[in-house]
C-alpha cells in the first residue's frame, strides 16, 4: 500500500509518499480502507518531535511508529477474531497510529459507527479534537449545568467542538474568538462573544476552559469564581524541551490565592483513548 512516511524528525521534508507493508490485524483489531484522515497540532508535533520531551514516547532519535496520523474515516475491509461490534463494509471513525495511508488498523475500543449524516471528512475530524474537548468540560472541569464558562478559541479546531458540547450540558458560554469568526461561534451556541483583538477578557467563570494559551495565569484566574476551575488544554510556547506542557505545570503548582479557583491540565488525548 502507499503512506505518508517519515523516518527522521524535521519538517515536511521528512515526509515521503512511499510504499508501506500492510498493517497486521490483530484478534481485536479493525482493518479500514482509509477514506479520509484528519490533521491536528499533535500530528505536527510527532513530526517535528518537538518538544523534545515527547521524544520519551514517540522515540528518542526516529519515530517509532513510520506512518503520521492519527484520526482516520474509512471502510471495514476485515476484523479480528474477537471483534463483535464491526464487520466488513461498516463507515466507522476514531483513532489509530498510521492513519495517513490506504489502510489503517485499530483496536475496536478505539473506532465508532459513522453517523450517516457526516461525510468521511466531517468524521475524520472529530476523534482527537472532540475527546480532548469533551475531557476538558467533563472529565477535567467537572462542568455542570447552569455554570458559566468561559472557552478561549472558540472557534478552533477544539474550540468549537468545546461550544457545542457546553451547550449541550446546558451552560452559559462565552466564546473567546476573533470578528472573523464571531458569527460562526454565535451559530454553533454562544451565547456572548469576546473579540479578543478588541477587548479585554472579562466577566466571573465557573470553568475557562483555554484552548489558546498566551495568557498569564494571573488573568485567568482572576476571571475565576471562588470554587471555579481553570482548564489549560492547547496553546503552542514554552521551550524546546517541554513545550506548552511547562506552562501547565505552572498552573498546577503556583498556590491560588483567595478566590481565585483552581487549575488543572487537559492533555491531548494519545490515539490509544478509548472511543468506545
């Protein structure tokens, strides 16, 4: 089969358009024809290997794993022994290690039924950018109905996923945007939009959740309710070795002052979260 290979880190120069074997299904795993294959920040940062920290999992001095990609949209070409919830010809989603090729194979805890309502493309997008979303409002941030939140980028990848899923907890949302994009983000819910390029963040939060970065943590916690949660989730920055991580770690060990809420971290959910 053909991939999109890399056998060193750097730019895009390392990648090549090259023969590939074909993966090997597994007991528990799903072999898709690939349809569409989605592109976000980590899959940059398993190019480039940067920061270097991530170079602990990914491989010290070559990827580990050859193929780049990690959300794929396709066709159940074949299924492991085990498998019960899929079978050839199923449209399915989710997340795999390789899924920039003509085939890709993952575990079935990992892949979803496509709805039929969403293209190939439309799915492909969704697994890394709506699990993290979906971690960050829930499983990190603990959002309940009626709070207020504050999501900053809301009209990026994350972001805007982040929007509609608030809403459907039945919260108040503020969408931290530019003009450009503050219609879109007012369609997907919003229920108020800060223009970022005119204005200062303002207003009291029951939860931030910060998809941007670049923003001191004193401004954000000062947006907080006493009992309010700041959730750090993207932003690029930071050094070479921990990247926007350090930023994070900041967050977790600077002691809040009174009022001020509290901080956690939401990382970017690896291609191993479970989608079922």
């Amino acid at each position: 089969m053909k991939a999109i290979v890399q056998q060193a880190y750097g730019s895009t120069e390392m990648l090549s358009y090259a023969d590939a074997p074909m993966p090997v299904v597994g007991p528990e795993g799903v072999l898709i024809r690939v349809r569409s294959a989605g592109v976000d920040p980590g899959v940059w940062h398993m190019m480039t290997g940067l920061p270097l920290a991530g170079r602990l999992v990914l491989g010290l001095r070559k990827p580990k794993v050859a193929i780049r990609g990690w959300d794929v949209a396709g066709i159940v070409e074949g299924v492991g022994a085990q498998v019960t919830r899929f079978r050839r010809g199923d449209a399915v989603f989710g997340t795999t290690e390789g899924s920039f090729a003509e085939f890709a194979c993952a575990p079935e805890r990992k892949l979803q039924l496509k709805p039929s309502n969403l293209s190939f493309e439309e799915a492909a997008a969704l697994p890394v950018s709506g699990t993290t979303a979906l971690t960050g409002l829930r499983d990190v941030g603990g959002i309940q109905a009626g709070q207020r939140v504050l999501i900053i980028g809301a009209g990026g990848g994350v972001g805007h996923l982040a929007v509609q899923l608030a809403k459907h907890f039945g919260v108040e949302v503020t969408g931290v945007c530019s003009a450009a994009k503050a219609e879109f983000v007012t369609g997907l819910g919003a229920d108020h939009i800060i223009d970022y390029t005119a204005e200062k963040l303002s207003g009291s939060y029951d939860l931030i959740l910060d998809m941007a970065g670049g923003r001191s943590l004193s401004e954000l916690r000062a947006l907080l309710t006493p009992a309010g949660t700041l959730v750090l989730g993207g932003g690029e920055g930071g050094g070479r070795i921990l990247g926007s991580t350090e930023r994070s770690i900041r967050a977790l060990f600077v002691t809040p002052s009174s009022g001020s809420g509290s901080a956690a971290c939401c990382p970017c959910p690896s291609p191993n979260s479970s989608l079922y």
